[in-house]
C-alpha cells in the first residue's frame, strides 16, 4: 500500500531542457545588446562547449568533488571568460538566466490536476539535486508548491542523488517502510534504481513518452 510518493523534478514534472535551452538563447543575446559579441557572431561553438562544460560539472558533483554552489558559479565564468565579461555585468546576466530559465521550466503533460487529486490523499515529496532558490521557483512559476509536503534538495555529497541515504533518511522522516513509497522520476540512475535497490516502488516517465500510461500506472498503485 503506498503512503508517500517522491516525485524528481526536472524533466519529470518541468521541461527543464526547455528552460536551459531558451536561457542560454537570451543569454547570447544579451551578449550582443552588452558589446561582447557583433550582430554576426556565430554561438555555435559557445553553446557547443558550454553543454559540455556543464555536463563534466554535474559529474563532478555526483561523484562530490563540487558542491551545488561551486557548480553554478563556475558554470556562469565559463561564460564571463568565454566573453570577457566585465564584473559589473555579472549580476544582469545572471538575473536574465535565471528569469529566463524559470519562466520556460513550463509542466511537462497534464501534471497539475493528478497532483492536486494526489495531494489530497498522499504526502508528495519533490526530491531534486538542483539549488533550492531556483528549485522552488520553478515550483512557484507553476502553481504547484502547495501541493507538495515537503522538499529535499540535494546540494552536496553525500546528501543527494543517488546516494542510497538521501532516499533513506525521506523514509525515516515519514516513518515510511521502503515497500510503502513510490518514487517517479526521469533519470535511471539518479531515481529509479537508488529507490528499487532499496525497496521501493517505482515509476519511471521522461515527460517525452505519453502521460496517460504514467497516470494509468499511478492510479492503480495508489488504490491499491
């Protein structure tokens, strides 16, 4: 019987690829308009080198050689060196990506009526590893923080995903037996094997497949 259900955020509940594509967008733009780059610079290689930049800094904050914090701040000096920024721009770039990047993490499918039906009936945990401010605000921008319990963001390791201890201590504040939770979630190896290893339950939706099936899934399990 399910008493609490973990959802993981980006790209399960909100688009955000969508966000980080359509920021980085406004971001090269705003390097023109700020004299960085002419009308014809061609951002292919910077976006290009950038998306790669990122994914080895998420690595290394899996594998905890950085915190959360270290990553976004030497996420945005790549841009500032690639463009020679100077520091007293930093702070409207970095207003502009965020903005831009919360206002395009839209919903993915037809979340909002299922998690308000669920929210009546069960605690929904969001467990995410992602910088709490901007965690919450794309909750806010979609009109779904109340509906969920509680939050748990994984900001540095150990205490993220997918470190069996980060789902464990979830269980141990609600008092949950592993077989109890369910958890819905994107990634394979960041929410769904952690949370099967342990014992739960789980459900795995990329937000790109049909939502219907998802719901079907999580309908029968909750009334079970």
């Amino acid at each position: 019987m399910i008493k609490l259900i973990l959802f993981d955020l980006d790209d399960t509940l909100v688009d955000h690829h969508a966000g980080a594509r359509r920021a980085i967008q406004e971001i090269s733009k705003l390097m023109i308009k700020l004299n960085y780059a002419d009308d014809l610079y061609d951002f292919t290689d910077f976006v290009r080198a950038y998306n790669v930049r990122n994914s080895a800094l998420w690595s290394q904050f899996e594998s905890g050689e950085i915190d959360i914090a270290t990553l976004l701040e030497i996420r945005f000096i790549y841009i500032y060196d690639w463009f020679g920024v100077k520091h007293s721009d930093y702070k409207i770039i970095e207003e502009l990506y965020w903005n831009t990047y919360v206002e395009n993490c839209s919903l993915k499918s037809d979340w909002f009526p299922l998690l308000q039906q669920l929210s009546f009936n069960f605690p929904l945990v969001i467990c995410s590893n992602g910088m709490e401010f901007v965690q919450r605000r794309k909750l806010k921008y979609t009109n779904t923080l109340s509906f969920f319990s509680r939050f748990y963001f994984g900001s540095h390791y150990p205490d993220c995903k997918p470190e069996p201890r980060f789902f464990t201590k979830i269980l141990l504040d609600f008092k949950v037996q592993p077989e109890n939770a369910l958890m819905i979630g994107d990634s394979i190896n960041n929410d769904i094997l952690p949370c099967k290893n342990l014992g739960m339950k789980t459900l795995h939706y990329t937000g790109s497949d049909a939502f219907q099936p998802i719901k079907q899934s999580i309908m029968e399990l909750t009334n079970g």
